[in-house]
C-alpha cells in the first residue's frame, strides 16, 4: 500500500475523478481518496505503477504535495473535479 499527498483536493468530485481514473491503470487497486487529508491511498502490484500513479495524478491536475502547482495544473484540477461532480450525480 502507498499513500500520496496531493494538491488541490477539494471535494468529493475530485475523490471521484481520482479513484474512477486510478482505478483504470493495469496494477492499482483499492483506491481510497481522504479529502480532508489531501491523501490517495492505494495497492498496486509492481513498483514502476506508483511512478504511472503519479503521473496520472499529476496529469488529472492534482500533483504531489512537493510537485510544482501551475495554473494549468489548477485548471485540470477544477475540470476533473466537474467531472466527478458529474459523473457522480448521474448515478
């Protein structure tokens, strides 16, 4: 198990977009987003896959804690937060 810390975490949108995403890469399993802690934790079968779960992370706009947070990292996340906002209210 692997815990990350995360910027720009906001909601339980985000949570969504997070774990739905993660959830999709070959090797992760048992997502767990902590909104309140800005933490994804997650199980994952070699080491390369937290590298991908970085990058994931990075690219759907929530980078490490320690990670630069552009603007542009700022927008994805606002984006992935709709997302999972919506993708959450249709259900």
């Amino acid at each position: 198990k692997k815990t990350i810390q995360i910027q720009n975490l906001k909601c339980g949108g985000c949570a969504h977009t997070i774990k739905t995403k993660l959830l999709d890469l070959k090797g992760v399993n048992n997502v767990d987003v902590i909104v309140d802690k800005d933490e994804v934790v997650f199980g994952y079968d070699l080491e390369p896959t937290v590298l991908e779960v970085k990058q994931k992370l990075k690219g759907l706009g929530y980078p490490e804690a320690n990670d630069d947070n552009t603007l542009l990292t700022k927008a994805k996340s606002f984006v992935s937060c709709a997302t999972g906002k919506l993708s959450n209210y249709e259900k």
